[in-house]
C-alpha cells in the first residue's frame, strides 16, 4: 500500500508519491523528466521537452473557458536532496521513504522535496482530470532551480499565449509573493601547497547539530553558518597551538546554510591534550552566544588514521584560515522600504578541499542588482588578496513590484471570500524564476503561493496535508475564475 494514498485531495497525493518514488535532486533529473513527458503522451496532450530537461505541457481550456485568458502554471521539478549522516538511501538512486505523522508528511532520514515536488502533483492532478473548470494551462516545469535556475535560464517560452502565472513554489500559506530577490553563485578558489606531514598525529574536528536551513528565506534568523563557526574555531587554536590543515569541508549546497562542517588537522602528539582543553572552551563560548538561537551546536575533535595523508604547508593553512575568517557572510543589509525584509545577504554554503586548492561556494541575493554585484566585489577582492581567483554562474535577475496587478486583486478577493480573512501580500527575499520568466514574456501578470512547508532544504521537512488541501481548492478557485 502506497504511504499517501488515502490522503485527499486523492489525486495530488498521488502524483506527489509518485515524484517522491523518483530520484530527483538537482542535477539528476533525466528520470523525472521523462516521466512528466511519458505523462503528457499518454494523455495525448501537447509537450516539449528540451535538451535541459525542462518540460512544457500545454491543456486547452474545458468548456466554456475557450475565451479566457490562458494561465501558466509553473513549478520546478529538482529538490534540494540532502540526508542525515546515518541514513543509508542514495539519493541519486532510492525512492524516499515517507510517513506520515498527524497533518505532516515527512521523509525519513531525508528532506523531502515538497519544494518544489508539490507544485509538479498540483500540476499534473489538473492535467490529469476531466471535471476540473480551467481556462488553457500552459505547465512550465522546470530544472535545477535550486542551484541556480538554470533550467529556466536557458528554456524557450516564445510558444506560449498567456500574459499570467501562477507560480506555485512558496512555503507558506495565507502569503502571495509578489516580488523577490535577484541573486548569483560565486566560488572562491583559494590556493594551497601539500607536503607530507612532519610526524604529527591527525585530528578531526567537527561542527555539527546546527539548525541550517534556506539561505533566502531563512537567512535573517541568523543561524550559525558551519563554515564560519570551523574557520574561526581553527583561527582561535592556530593563535595558541600550532597545526596544520590536512582537509577542510562543510555544507551541501550554496543556498543552504550549512548545518555541519569538518576538518583534518596534523598536530604534534604533545599538543593534544592543550587543543582539547581550547575546543571545549571555544565550544562552551559559542553556546554561551547562541543559547537562544542554537541549542544543539557541537564542536568535537577525534583522532583518526594518518595514513599517507599530504598536509597544507603553513602559508597554505594561514590562508585558507584567514580566508575563512574574513569572508563576508549572512545578512549585508536590510530594506528601507519594507520593514523586516533582508534586501541584501550572501551565504557561504559548500567548502570543499581539491588537488590544489580549497574551493568555497556561496549564494548571493539582492532586490538591488548593483548591490548584489558590489558584494560580489567583495569574494573577488578578498580572494585576489590571497592569491586566488573566483568564478560566478547561475545569475539571475530580481522580480519587481507591480502595482497594477489584475491576477494579485483577484487572488486577494477570492482568498478572502473563501477563508473569511485577508491573505498577506509580501516580497521574499529568496530567489523565485518569476523574474526569469518575466524577462522572457514582457508584461507577465504573476503572483506566487503555496502550502505550508517546514524547514524545506533539510532533513526535518514536512509538508502539511490539511495546508496541501486548503491551497488545492484555492487555486481551483482561481482557474475557475472568468
């Protein structure tokens, strides 16, 4: 028996499941995206699908909607795929595991997918039904947003008709985004040289049992970012005690704050017992500071195995620990206009040690697209004072306010006439392709909502099924609209 298939509305659960059964992290999505277009075929409906994996399916309007305006419904179908240390699924292979608990569907040992996996069962539980009033739906499902947007970057939309969107990948109920942040990845590489150690013994220490979370919308909590806390920590030791960087890494992905990060240090064996006695102060300092925003925070060291391990030269350690102390990160400035909305933060995500080299990957995101740039500026000038050089993708443009929205006035009168209360109209922080698409179809009327997800880009996410239901019948509602 299918984990959600007595959940309603039916059908979206379905679909749902059926996504969660196929692996669908970013950068592997052959597999969904040819089960959305093998979908699109068996129901005989119209269907790209591109050499990026994108797909397009076109439905023409039931009867009686033949004059309305066409609606677009857009989604992405990657996840941000990351696991728990002990879990054993393979994400680029395995279904997940899911369950359910009270209102929540999770994913054991997981996250969950539901950004953006929800927004693609909404989608094809409307393709799939005959009884569902709509005018013309053009689903516009895309790839790899969640490293960059490069899916609708690159896609061709110059075959659509319609001038609205409904753009369903917001994570929480009763708030219609209405504008968002531009945003861009940078790496930073930073060089260093490997010898072979000096007969030292090699430690581990760790980072972990942090909160993490979306570097957008979470990122004015202020969660402690892994990789900055293990680069100071490493700064604080190396004042007093002597070592040498053998390995250093931390974070999955640039637009989640890293929730753990490690490294591999060569010391001499007689220093030990002084590097366990400042790790435990550095850890009880650091918890003193963040009793209220990190309760489970944990720096260990352990010993592992020497091996043949090279270790960074003393130049090489002093670099990338400087590096790793200067670099700029979290929120960079706040909006005047809108009160409590970051307008400008950077996010260091990914640290990964290579041949050569120590690369750092973060995500930088601005409603001001000179702002995000000057930032920039700043991995650029710090990395060039080290020697090193740094490389940006996946940039992509903001998404402004309209004022004269006709698709936004009639959201907001139709979730009031249905839930006898106002909805929020707001601007995120985070990234959205609704500035993508924008750019493609000049003068696209668009509004993003979505059901309640919790703690999306991480192993504790969970979807609401009572949130799932309420914003399934809202937007059957808006389609039914003429």
């Amino acid at each position: 028996m299918k984990v959600l298939e007595n959940l309603e509305p039916r059908k979206v659960f379905h679909y749902f499941e059926e996504i969660c059964n196929i692996p669908h992290g970013s950068g592997n999505l052959d597999g969904i995206s040819s089960y959305l277009a093998q979908f699109a075929r068996d129901r005989g409906l119209f269907h790209v699908r591109d050499a990026h994996n994108n797909v397009i399916i076109v439905k023409e309007a039931a009867a009686g909607y033949e004059s309305v305006s066409p609606m677009i419904l857009q989604g992405h179908m990657d996840m941000v795929a990351v696991k728990k240390n002990d879990c054993d699924i393979d994400l680029e292979r395995d279904p997940l595991r899911l369950r359910v608990d009270g209102d929540l569907i999770s994913a054991e040992g997981t996250s969950l997918g539901g950004d953006d996996g929800i927004a693609v069962a909404y989608i094809l539980a409307i393709l799939d039904s005959e009884d569902i009033a709509h005018p013309r739906i053009e689903a516009v499902i895309t790839t790899d947003e969640e490293v960059g947007m490069e899916g609708a970057t690159v896609i061709d939309l110059s075959m659509l008709q319609a001038k609205r969107m409904l753009n369903i990948d917001s994570e929480e109920e009763g708030i219609l985004l209405t504008s968002c942040a531009g945003g861009m990845r940078t790496d930073c590489h930073i060089p260093v040289t490997k010898q072979a150690d000096q007969d030292g013994m090699f430690l581990k220490i760790s980072v972990s049992g942090l909160l993490g979370g979306h570097s957008g919308t979470e990122i004015n909590k202020e969660h402690a970012n892994a990789i900055k806390l293990l680069g100071i920590t490493l700064q604080q030791i190396r004042k007093t005690i002597p070592f040498r960087l053998a390995e250093i890494s931390g974070g999955e992905k640039d637009n989640a704050i890293p929730r753990e990060a490690a490294a591999v240090i060569c010391i001499a064996a007689d220093r030990k017992e002084s590097l366990m006695a400042e790790l435990d102060r550095i850890e009880t300092e650091e918890k003193n500071e963040k009793r209220s925003k990190e309760k489970n925070l944990s720096i260990r060291a352990e010993e592992v195995a020497k091996g043949a391990a090279l270790v960074f030269d003393d130049a090489s350690t002093d670099r990338v620990l400087t590096f790793l102390v200067l670099l700029p990160n979290g929120v960079m400035a706040m909006s005047a206009d809108i009160d409590g909305l970051v307008e400008t933060s950077l996010n260091v995500g990914i640290l990964k040690t290579c041949d050569s080299e120590v690369v750092a990957g973060s995500a930088i995101r601005s409603a001001i697209g000179t702002a995000k740039h000057k930032v920039n500026l700043q991995l650029e000038t710090l990395t060039d004072v080290l020697g090193g050089y740094t490389e940006t993708h996946g940039e992509y443009p903001g998404w402004q306010f309209d004022p004269d929205s006709r698709l936004r006035a009639d959201m907001v009168r139709i979730y009031r006439e249905m839930f006898g209360r106002d909805v929020q109209v707001e601007a995120l922080h985070a990234g959205l392709e609704c500035g993508i698409m924008i750019s493609k179809i000049p003068g696209l009327d668009c509004v993003s909502f979505g059901p309640d997800i919790f703690d999306i880009h991480t192993t504790e996410e969970r979807l609401s099924i009572s949130s799932t239901a309420r914003m399934w019948d809202y937007l059957l509602e808006i389609l039914k609209q003429k």
